[in-house]
C-alpha cells in the first residue's frame, strides 16, 4: 500500500510540473520609457520649484536691503532737507567707453557693460583707506601680485596731488554710504581726533589734507565726528548684517553682513601707470550679489534705488527710451525687465 501511495505522489509531482507555466509579469521596453520619462518630468519639475523658490528669496531679500536704505534715506532727509547728493564718479552716459583714467570716446553699439556703469556713475559703494595696522595683511595676502597698501602707495604724497576733480577713484570714493555711514568714525574714530593719535589705527594722516578729502568734507576731524556720530546714530540700526564691509561693532550696531568680513577693491592709479593698491569699502548689494544703483539729482529732493534684477543688467533710468533706436529699446527692456526698484517716499 505504501508503494501506491508513493507511486501516485511522484505522479502527481510529475503532472503539476508538465502543466504550462503563465509567464512572470515583467516591464515592456515601451513602459520602461514611458516610467522613464515621466520620472524625468517630476525631477525637472522640482528643479524648478527649487530655482523659483531660490530666485524668491533672492528677490524678498533684496526688497528687505532696499527697504532698509529707504528708512536711512528718510533719515537723512529728516536730519537735512535732502537726499544725499552722491557726486558723479563716471560718466553717465550708456554710449562711450571710459577707461581707467575717465577719459571717454565713443562706443559704436550699445552694450551691458556700459550700461551698468553708467547706471552706476553715483555707486553706492563708500571706498576709503584702510587703518595701518592692515597694511601687512594687505602685503602678506597681495604682495606677491604687486599690489600696496593704499597709505604706502598714496600717502606721502597725498597732500600734494594735482588732481583734483574726480576723473577715477584714487583716495576716496564718496558714494551712497559715505553720506549714510560715520565717515571719520570708519577711519580711525577717536584716535584721529587725539594729539597726538595713534597712527596704528587711522590711515596715512596726509590723506584727511587731500584735495579729495577736502573737497567733499568741511571743517575739523573732531567737529565733523561729532555731527556725522550723532545724525547717523539715528537710522544706523537699520543696517545690522546688511552691510558688506561693514564693522562687527559701529556705534553699537554689528553692521556686517553674515559670514563677509573686511572687504577690499583693487584699484589702480592712473597718475602712476603700473601703481595697484587695495581701498576699504562698504557697501549694500542685492540678494544676488551685486551692489544696488542710487539716482539723485540737483536739489536732490527725490531718488531712485534699484537692484539690476536676477540678470544683473540694468540701464540708466534717466534717459528716455524714447529717443533710442528700435534695437536699443528692444535690448533696454529686456535688460530692465527684472529690475527691482524703491522710489522717494512721494511717489
């Protein structure tokens, strides 16, 4: 019996094992595609997601900056009855080319680059020599490219320059913050009014009997301290980390902007061919980077703040699309498109 048994067991294995198997459902090449594709959709959909959600916060970021300088603007209007009358450092016009010197000569096309400088012939930008204990970290990061501290390279002869006028950035820079910011406290502060100072701390002393410097700065050191601490203390607190190059601690107010530091700009003397040093500035940029542009006129009772956009080019606001060639129009409007602009409080 239990060889039947068995004998009908191994017969029924043998039946189940001869029955046709269905086959394994498995992907088409033609649904691998189609899987494929759409998988490539979503990821693309999302990096577009992501750069719109970059983009936005760039573009929130900048609107906050400008709002910022809006309230120092207001500021200064209360304390003075203008806005801040910004002096030319370029020319203004979008069709010449502007060498180093700020000698000009005709451009044959209208291009980017000198659209953004001419857009930015009043900067904001505050460019002004450094304290001397910086001079060795000037020689030990640039010395190997030739470049000086701006009190070696400048000061001696400082007091005794010819040029006058500006024609290109050499001591100083008096853009936007210049007329926003503590001009003499950045320099050196308290040590400058002391007798005698600590020439450690404040720059090359030839400079403050400048052309330049006199120019654009009346009276005593210490006169002028005084009246420049107690109007800026008033909208100061506006640029906490706003600022690039700004003082971990200026009057109080930690105005450096997150993870920047002491910020430099290369320039060069036109007057000494070969001559590069570095100047300190301070500055305001935009969410992508880049300095904001300011526009004031004579009496200097409305402005114009903008930021170039998410493109980074912009075009002088004062002049007329009017009067410009179809194919400048055409370039103009596509470069402004993007442009995120703040306005004086009337309009």
């Amino acid at each position: 019996m239990r060889n039947v048994k068995n004998s009908a067991g191994f017969m029924d294995v043998i039946r189940r094992l001869s029955v046709p198997r269905l086959p394994s459902p498995a992907f088409t090449l033609i649904e691998l595609m189609v899987v494929i594709a759409v998988i490539g959709i979503l990821i693309a959909g999302v990096f577009r997601l992501v750069s719109a959600a970059g983009t936005g916060n760039k573009r929130a970021e900048t609107i906050a900056r400008l709002e910022r300088v809006q309230n120092a603007l207001s500021g200064f209007y209360a304390e003075f009855g203008t806005y801040p009358p910004v002096p030319q450092h370029g020319s203004p016009d979008p069709y010449v080319e502007e060498a180093d010197d700020g000698s000009t000569s005709p451009a044959s096309t209208l291009i980017e680059k000198n659209a953004n400088r001419a857009a930015a012939c009043q900067p904001v930008a505050f460019c002004y020599p450094n304290v001397r204990s910086l001079d060795n970290y000037i020689a030990v990061r640039w010395g190997s490219e030739g470049v000086y501290s701006v009190n070696d390279a400048l000061g001696p002869n400082a007091a005794n320059r010819t040029q006058s006028d500006w024609s290109g950035i050499r001591i100083f820079q008096f853009g936007l913050m210049s007329f926003l910011m503590p001009r003499v406290e950045l320099m050196g502060g308290e040590e400058l009014t002391r007798n005698p100072p600590d020439t450690a701390m404040t720059p090359d002393l030839n400079f403050f009997s400048s052309r330049q410097w006199q120019k654009h700065n009346a009276g005593a050191l210490a006169a002028q301290r005084a009246r420049e601490n107690h109007a800026v203390a008033r909208w100061l607190p506006n640029f906490e980390k706003s600022l690039v190059g700004g003082p971990s601690d200026l009057m109080g107010v930690d105005t450096c902007e997150r993870d920047s530091g002491i910020s430099f700009v290369r320039q060069q003397d036109p007057g000494k061919v070969g001559v590069t040093y570095m100047l300190q500035q301070v500055s305001v940029r935009d969410g992508w980077g880049r300095d904001l542009y300011y526009h004031s006129m004579p009496p200097y009772q409305s402005y114009r703040i903008w930021s170039a956009g998410p493109d980074g080019k912009t075009f002088p606001p004062w002049i007329s699309l009017e009067g410009l060639k179809a194919e400048d129009r055409e370039k103009v409007t596509s470069w402004t498109k993007d442009d995120v602009a703040r306005f004086d409080r009337s309009k």
